[in-house]
C-alpha cells in the first residue's frame, strides 16, 4: 500500500511540475554553460539530505501553523455552533490547501535549483516564480566558506558560500543576488570536496585571495626578483653610485 501511495504522490507531483514548468516557463534542464571548456564541466543539485531536511521543517511549521488554525475554529464553533457548522469547509480548505501548495513548492524548489562548474566560471540558478541566476568568475573570487548547523550536521549537509571581490558585510548571505557579490551553494552533501574542486580552479586562474597559495602568487607579482634580473640591479647600482660620485666632484668644485 505504501509502495502504491509514493507512485501515485510520484504521478501527482509530476502531473503538477509540468503544468507549473508551462504556465512559468520554468527551465527544465540545467542553466546554460558559462564560458570555459565543457570537458571541465560539473552539473549538480543539491543533495537529498537537504530535501528531507526542508520537509522536516516544513512539517514542524505545519503542525503549529494548523493547530492555531484548527483551535480557532473550534473555538468560533464553541461560540456560535451554526457559524461554526458554516465555516467548516471553507476553514478545511484553508488549513489543507496551503499545505498542499507548499509540500509541493519545496519539491519544485529543490528540482529547479542547480550548480554548474566549468573550468574558467561557476552558474548557481535557482528559484520557480522568480528565478535568481549569477555567475562567478574564479578571478574574483575572494573567500571560500563552508558552514553547517546541528540539524544540516543531522541530515548530512552543508552550505558552501562564495564570496568575491567587493563582497563581505554588504554581500547576500543566501541567494545568489546578493549584487554580485557572493553566491551560496546550498544542500551539498560533500562540500569540502566542492571547495577544493572551486580552489583547484581559482589557483589556476591565478586568483587572490585565498590563503597562502594566493600569497604565494602575490609575491611571484611583485618581488622584485621577478620583474629584475642581476643585470639590471648591477647596471642600477653603477648608475646610482655615478650620480653619488658626480654629486660629490660638483660639490668639491
């Protein structure tokens, strides 16, 4: 029986994405690659431990939000049993079709939201109504931040937040709009991995930024013994010790 309900909640929902995805034009596939060779590419979503971790919550909320709603009916009930009796109905309808709505959302959320990872740039894209898309090219790229609370530690996931130049206290924590200025990677289940995949392809872009391996490409810019060779010191230091000695002769005379 169990079996038989998850087909038919399967059927139902697959029956509601496609009219969802027709009425708003939602894309059914991944965004369009960024630029970069696309034998580098790494397409994923989040994983389903986010998913369930979403409607675990989803469900917490319910259970308040319906026993409010279902304890002022009974008491409107209790007050004037007939305006009760006429509410009945119209009050289900508001207590289950949110809910409906909203189990529903959380499914469409997860299924339109997308990563995608060439060699050169990264795509995050997620949203139904309102569909949030950015780009984030590895030069611009200035921190890398995983985090995860107790219940992500639960459910075995974890956010990966980029942030790039210009970013920080003014940068968008969730969302990819943010002005440009970070993006979140939401539900991965390995995003330790993720991160080393983003900081492999910031150090071979020659990106800031990021730790030692950034200051290590900062001093290969400006030491001087990579933009002088030995030559040009020792033609500088004749030169310098000339116009000391030209100085001292003029000064004698």
């Amino acid at each position: 029986m169990s079996g038989l309900t998850q087909r038919a909640s399967e059927w139902v929902y697959t029956g509601v994405w496609a009219v969802l995805t027709d009425l708003f034009r939602v894309p059914r596939e991944p965004p369009a690659l960024p630029a970069g060779s696309h034998e580098s590419v790494v397409t994923f979503r989040p994983s389903e431990g986010w998913l369930n971790y979403r409607k675990v919550v989803f469900w917490i909320v319910l259970a308040i939000i319906d026993i409010l709603l279902i304890g002022a009916w009974i008491a409107i009930l209790v007050t004037n049993m007939t305006v009760g009796l006429i509410l009945a109905l119209p009050w289900l309808a508001l207590v289950i079709l949110p809910d409906i709505f909203a189990y529903v959302a959380i499914y469409l959320r997860y299924d339109t939201t997308w990563y995608v990872l060439t060699d050169r740039s990264m795509r995050l894209r997620r949203g139904i109504w309102i569909i949030h898309e950015i780009t984030i090219t590895y030069e611009n790229i200035q921190n890398l931040s995983v985090t995860q609370g107790p219940l992500q530690r639960y459910f075995g996931f974890s956010d990966l937040t980029v942030q790039t130049a210009g970013g920080g206290a003014a940068a968008h924590p969730k969302g990819g709009g943010g002005g440009g200025h970070s993006g979140v990677l939401e539900g991965l289940a390995d995003a330790a991995s993720v991160r080393e995949i983003v900081m492999q392809r910031v150090r071979a872009s020659r990106s800031a930024g990021l730790g030692d391996e950034a200051q290590g490409v900062e001093s290969e810019r400006s030491g001087p013994e990579k933009g002088w060779s030995a030559a040009h010191i020792a033609a500088l230091t004749r030169i310098r010790d000339e116009a000391r000695a030209a100085a001292a002769a003029l000064g004698a005379a």
